[in-house]
C-alpha cells in the first residue's frame, strides 16, 4: 500500500493550504475492503478500495469477483483481478449489484470471459502484485502480474478515468466487460464505434439478471457510456455469447461453470461498428512499447446517450490523467476538513478520517450535469426544485447515525434526500417512502419506516428546502401501508422489531404534526407510540412475539439471546432496548431505573472484547447502535462513557479487517465519528445529543455558513488519556455545565464545549 510517484505528485499539487494539513494523507481506502467472514461465519466492511469524489456517481475500482455475497464486488483476500468497474456498491450485503462497465488490459492471447481464481476456466483474469496495491482518496493503483501491467484509477463525479502502463507488447489490449454486473449479469448491451477513439452505448439491468437481492430487490436500470481511448481504434472487435431466449440469469446460473465455459467459446467480430446482445463485449487492439500510456475515459448516465456525452464533455474532456487525480484529491481534502481532529494515534486518525470518507459515498448523486434524471415512473424527469437528486438509501441502516451526522456536517444532502424520496414516492405512483431504494427500485428490504425519522429530524433542526406538507402527507401514507394497524402490534417473524421501530415512527409523525398544527393527527399517533407496550409480556419481563390472535408465540429455549425470534438479523435482548421516544416508559416496564440500569449494564459486561458478532451488545449490526447512550437517559451517564470508549477502542481499527459488519452505506463509519467526537443522537428527531467521552483531544466541526451562523463548534477534552475516559466537569463557551447533552442549536450557533476528563467516574455529572 505504498505510494507511487503518481499520487505523490498530485498531494505535491495540492494548494498551499491544504498541503498544511493533507486530510486525503490520512485515508485508508483498504479499511472494510473485504467480504470475509468473521469467526462466527459473519462478513466484515465489504468496502471497496477505488476512486470517486465525494458522492460520486462514478466509482472506478478493482473487481476481484462476481459472484457471491459481495457487494462491493471486491474483497482483499482474494489473489486475482478480474477488471475496473465505473460502478460500486459499498458496505451492503444481499449480492450486491452495479459493478458495471469493466475494463481490463491485457496482452497475448484475446479471452473473452474473465474465468476463475483456481484456474479452472481459463480466461483475462490477472494475478496481482499486493505490495503495489494503493489507494488514496480518489485514487487507486496496482500491477498486474500476470500482464506486466500498471493500473490506475480517479474519477470525476460523474465520469471515470484509467491509466495503464503497459509493457513491450505486440498485442496489447484494453478489453470492456458489457455484461458483467456484481450480483448477476446486465440483461442486454449494445456498443457502438461513434468516432476514430471514441464508442457509446448502453447496458440495460433488470431483476431478470439477478443484482440486488439476486432479483429480488426489483433493479431496474440502465447504464448508458460514452468513452474515449487516447489512442485510436485501429483494430478492434467484439465478442457475443450464444445466450439462449428464455434462459434463466440469476446469480447462480451467470457464474456455474457450463455458462462460463459458453462465455469462453463467444463469437468473436470484427467487421462491425455497432452490436447489440445479451453478452456481449469490446476491445481495441495495439502494439506498445515499454513503459507507454493509454488512457480510458468513460462519462455515463443513467438516462441516456446525451447524458452520457454532456457528463463526458463538462467533466473530463480535454483533461489528462494527472489532472483529473489532482482535482479529485482537491475535492478529498474539502470536503474531509469539514471536521479536524487533534490528538489521539495516528491510527486513530486514519480511522477516523477513513470514516469520514466513507460517509460522503452515498447517496450519490443520480442526476447528470443538466439536472436530470429518471424518476420512480421510469420516465425523464429534471430538477427543478433546487435540490440534487440522490440515490441509494439505506434507511434502516442510516437514521441512526449518517443522517443525524449530516444534519450538522451536511445539512444539504438531508435535504437533497427527503426531496429524492419525496418525488420518488410521487413519481412511482407508490405515494409511500421506501425504507431501501437502489436506483428507484422499491427494494422493501429490512424493515421500518426509516425516512420518517429523517424527516423529522431535519424538520426539528430547521432544515426546511422541501415541501413539508407534501411530506407530511407521504409520511402518513408510509405509516399506514407499514405500522402496527389496529391490533397495535405487528404479528409474526419480525413482530418485537417491526412493532418498537413503528412505534417510534409513529411518534416522528407525531411530533411533526404537533409542528405543523395538525391537532387530531398529533393525538392519533401519539397513541401509536405507545404500541410497543402491546407486546410487553410482564411474566417473563421482556419483550414478546405475538400472534394474529393476541396469544403469545412460545418463548425460545435461548431466551432473549435466541437470534431471529421476533427480530431482524438480532435478538430480543439487542432489540428490545429500542424505545427511544418513551424511555421512562420503557423502564416502567423492566423494572424501574435500577434494575434497567443493571440489565443493560450486564450486556455490556457480557460483550466480547474482539467485538465480533455476538449475542450481546453486537456492534456489527444496526440494532444496538443507540443503546450505548441510553445510559445518559438513565441518569448513569458515566456507564455512556465507558463503553462508547470500549467500541470505538475494539470495534474499529486502521485495517483490512476494520469494520467488525457491514459498512452498510456509511452507517458504522458514521457512529465511530459523532462516537468518538463526543457526541451522538439517542432519539433521532429530538434535538438533543448526547454527550460522551471523546477519543480526541479537539474536535472542530465547520459548519456550513449557508445554513448556521455559528462558524465552527469544537469540543476541547482536558487531560484525556486511556485511562481518563470519565468525564469529571464540563464548561459550555466558558460556563460551567453539568449536563450529559447538548441541543442541536447549541452546537450550530457555534462556540466550545470543554470536558475535563478522569479515570473515575464522576457520578454527579450530568444530573442537571
């Protein structure tokens, strides 16, 4: 992971301010860049390594492998490199999808399928050289083994760029992948040759061809291309597999062996100018010397040719490799010096910085340069609202912490988002908001109504560019095509996680109808908060799945540890802590403040230190993620402090095996920053932020002067250490403060929140 002459020459051209502090210096792309499992048989990060600006469309990077549960289309482990994709997923699971457009240089021998990592199908696959492997914010590079061949990667937001250094060959080759889609196949392509250097053309993706969900997250997309070679198209041709009509192309059937091995034996064409098939593919031929450059630049869109070429022509045409890395590097440092650190290891920062680039991924931006887009109708829309459409959304993921996060970092792109799921649910006839949208796709996976939390999280902090009234509306609808209905509970497999987290979005509608003046409709859902006391069962003393028939389903042999009963991808121990709008109801419930205190207390001492999943407090997935502030709440703020301390120190770390779960779309970065910052939301649509201790010594957020007037807000931590972890006093702009929160608008009004720290607990603080 080493540097090579090529990013040291952009970081040296980077401005005079920004080579002060180079924030892109401390980047790791590689943290999460892997899809292996941990001990118990759970994937880690699942990342990707390659270039992108922030919330780029484009995202160019390595593709180890198709198939699998591999979202990203990457993972560290694996020996071989099967091409360069201008599309990526990062951090999900469910096979993934994009992954689109794959460019590989090869030389000898034309191959036309990529074959396997064993060996057994022989095809362009390439070996790579691990000590060459690098990547930086924005840029990525690395040697093709088996090739002689040097890579690299950037990209602009909406157009990719590679540079490949190729040996002395007399038959070097650059070789476009048309089919290829991480969780499946595209289900048809077209190419054409429109210029002497140039080609276009589309790939089309449906569920028919797997992706997202193998199918089943309802894909359905089109990637159209213009690129550019810098060096012109004297010999080239295509290939075309013989794809029967009607044959099935989900994930399992594109990566068996009997349809790889139909793949290896394509057509190959070169008498054309344009194809057009269900597998097809490009490649431009040439003679080079040692050490000679070719360059690939693609623009795409997701509307259509015109899009594609406008992208082209407004972002890269006419600029070379070095400048587009030194632009993208510029846009890097930007953006990550919204927040500066000071103090902690260098590890830490990495971490920490590396966390910050993860969450300016998505959601990316959806419309091209002259604002459009295509809607939830599948037709063409354009923006004219004032807003940038967005897309992917990984609602039951990102309410909890990205969103709360952006409010203060990025309040525009909350904003950008409720209008993207607003229109979307106009758009599509649907008239609900998605809690999973990929590319307009109606996924329906996980469950919640999470874009209601957003919503009224923004709505509360002031973020208002959006039609509130028309929100309010898809809000309600949201709430009853999934709630708790008039049993006041959600019956069957996922009945304790679908019934507290409707409730508590029954209370996001509540509390913003309350806003807006709607009286009645405040009423009506404040007496839907309280439907998770409806499957309260007071004899076992925990929460309980329940029938159609109001009956109770028999409690498992594991208790509240036995995984799935009742919850999504958790238990009923991990689950059953989410009332985060009716604390002191919820501790009614278990006992009484003490005895809560103490159960909650008890899973935390119960954790593994390694953090992997487990059936305590399991960091690696979502569920959790509030529970550690829950203390404060429970006026044992001291206990907020010692495990925020003990996650950020076990459940993150500057390598390959960083992420303990799934990145999931900026999620577990995004609690590592407000976590380790010192501050963290409980209750996503209540102004209040909790207070804990920070991993830092000064932390300076920017605040967006089109929004606050506040400048900057830092939190300065005195005496901090591995040992001083407990907070003994605090002073807000220089006056004492002895509260274990801050409101939303202390923070944006700016000024300096100093804690003092110690290695015992101060069981006084925060009591106010």
């Amino acid at each position: 992971m080493k540097h090579t002459l090529a990013l040291l020459l952009i970081l040296a051209c980077l401005p005079a301010m920004a080579q002060k502090k180079s924030y892109v210096e401390k980047v790791n792309p590689f943290i999460g860049a892997t899809t292996a499992a941990d001990r118990t048989g759970n994937g880690l990060g699942k990342t990707y390594p390659g270039a992108t600006t922030p919330f780029g469309m484009v995202q160019v990077s390595p593709q180890t492998i198709t198939g699998g549960d591999n979202g990203s289309g990457y993972s560290y482990e694996h020996t071989t490199i099967e091409g360069f994709s201008m599309t990526q997923m990062s951090g999900v699971g469910w096979y993934g999808d994009l992954g689109n457009f794959t460019v590989m240089p090869t030389t000898g021998t034309l191959h036309t399928v990529a074959g396997k990592e064993d060996g057994s199908i022989t095809g362009w696959r390439s070996h790579y050289d691990k000590t060459t492997e690098t990547a930086r914010a924005g840029y990525y590079s690395v040697r093709l083994s088996d090739y002689d061949i040097l890579a690299e990667c950037s990209a602009t937001p909406r157009c990719g760029i590679l540079r490949f250094t190729f040996p002395e060959s007399d038959t070097s080759r650059i070789q476009i992948d048309l089919a290829r889609r991480v969780g499946g196949t595209s289900v048809l392509q077209n190419v054409k040759v429109v210029g002497p250097n140039a080609i276009e053309g589309w790939i089309r993706c449906t569920p028919d061809g797997g992706g997202w969900g193998d199918g089943g997250g309802n894909a359905n997309y089109t990637v159209y291309f213009h690129a550019e070679f810098n060096k012109d198209l004297e010999r080239y041709g295509f290939w075309k597999a013989d794809i029967r009509t009607g044959e099935s192309r989900h994930l399992g059937d594109v990566t068996s062996n009997t349809y790889l091995q139909r793949v290896a034996r394509s057509e190959i064409i070169r008498d054309r100018k344009e194809l057009t098939g269900k597998h097809i593919g490009f490649f431009t031929e040439f003679p080079t010397r040692k050490g000679e450059q070719v360059e690939l630049k693609v623009g795409i869109s997701f509307v259509d040719i015109e899009g594609a070429r406008k992208n082209f022509s407004a972002e890269i045409a006419g600029k070379d490799f070095d400048a587009v890395a030194r632009t993208t590097a510029e846009q890097w440092n930007k953006e990550l010096s919204r927040i500066d650190i000071e103090g902690g290891s260098d590890e830490e920062q990495t971490i920490f910085y590396t966390a910050l680039y993860h969450t300016m991924l998505d959601p990316r931006i959806y419309e091209d340069i002259d604002g459009r887009y295509i809607g939830g109708d599948l037709m063409i829309h354009t923006e004219s609202e004032g807003f940038t459409k967005r897309t992917i959304f990984s609602g039951w993921d990102v309410f909890r912490s990205l969103f709360p996060l952006y409010t203060i970092m990025l309040p525009r792109v909350v904003e950008d988002e409720i209008n993207s799921l607003v229109t979307l649910a106009n758009e599509s006839g649907n008239g609900y908001f998605e809690r999973w949208e990929f590319l307009n796709a109606y996924s329906g996976c996980m469950l919640g109504n999470p874009a209601i939390s957003i919503l009224t999280d923004a709505y509360m902090k002031g973020l208002r560019h959006y039609d509130i009234e028309a929100a309010y509306r898809v809000a309600k609808a949201t709430s009853a095509q999934f709630g708790n209905g008039e049993r006041g509970y959600t019956s069957g497999g996922s009945s304790i996680s679908c019934t507290l987290e409707y409730a508590y979005t029954d209370w996001c509608i509540a509390r913003l109808a309350e806003a807006l003046g709607h009286t009645r409709d405040a009423q009506i859902f404040d007496e839907k908060t309280q439907a998770y006391r409806n499957i309260f069962d007071s004899e076992m003393g925990w929460f309980r799945v329940k029938n159609d028939d109001g009956t109770w389903a028999e409690w498992p042999d594991g208790g509240r540890t036995a995984h799935w009963y009742g919850c999504m991808e958790c238990n009923p121990l991990q689950q059953g802590w989410f009332v985060p709008h009716d604390v002191a109801g919820m501790t009614a419930l278990m006992g009484g403040r003490e005895k809560t205190v103490a159960d909650l207390n008890d899973m935390f001492e119960k954790t593994p230190r390694e953090m992997y999943w487990n059936d305590y407090y399991n960091h690696a997935n979502e569920p959790v993620h509030a529970v550690p502030f829950l203390f404060n709440r429970l006026g044992s703020p001291w206990l907020t402090q010692k495990w925020t301390r003990f996650i950020c120190d076990n459940a993150y770390a500057n390598a390959v095996e960083g992420l303990i779960g799934n990145e999931d779309v900026g999620q577990m970065s995004a609690w590592y920053i407000l976590a380790a910052a010192g501050i963290h939301p409980y209750c996503p649509g209540d102004t209040r932020f909790e207070i804990t201790s920070p991993v830092f010594d000064k932390i300076t957020f920017r605040l967006d002067s089109t929004y606050f007037s506040g400048g900057e807000f830092t939190i300065i931590t005195h005496g901090n250490s591995d040992e001083n972890i407990y907070i003994r006093k605090a002073r807000l702009n220089g006056k004492s403060y002895n509260k274990c929160h801050i409101d939303f608008a202390d923070i944006t009004r700016g000024g300096t929140l100093e804690l003092f720290m110690s290695d015992k607990p101060n069981t006084k603080f925060g009591k106010q």
